[in-house]
C-alpha cells in the first residue's frame, strides 16, 4: 500500500464531527485535534505504514483506538 492510499484510509476512519485533520506531507504526519480543547494526536505515517506492511499490527483500527483513547483522556484531563 502507498503512503497517500495508506493516509486516506486512517483519515476516512477517524473521522469525527469535532475533530480537524491536518497532514504533513514534508512529514508525513497526520495530526487530529480536537476542536473543543485545541490539543491533538500526532501520527508519524511512515513507521506505522512500514508496521502494517509486517504485519506488526493487526490493522489500522488500532490505530484509530489510539486516537480515541488519546483524546478522550486529553478531554477528562480538561475538566
């Protein structure tokens, strides 16, 4: 899989109403905030594209439940 085919697919499932994707090209890094608490999670596309070409994890849903789990928690520490 290619690097753009590789982004667009996380992009497409971490899509979220409040959240804002910004990629990197010179990077290759894509980063997703939360609109609300301005803070975010930074995704360095290049080691976990490799990754998933091992098969070092399973799919990129983890991916995604690490952004999940990132932001929630940035979220509660807010209150």
């Amino acid at each position: 899989m290619e690097m753009r085919e590789f982004r667009k697919e996380i992009e497409q499932r971490i899509k979220r109403e409040g959240w804002k994707l910004l990629y990197d090209h010179k990077e290759a890094s894509l980063r997703i905030e939360d609109e609300e608490i301005k803070k975010g999670v930074t995704l360095s596309l290049k080691p976990l594209l490799a990754k998933w070409e091992r098969n070092e994890f399973d799919s990129i849903d983890e991916v995604v439940r690490y952004v999940e789990v990132g932001l929630e928690s940035m979220r509660k520490s807010r209150c």
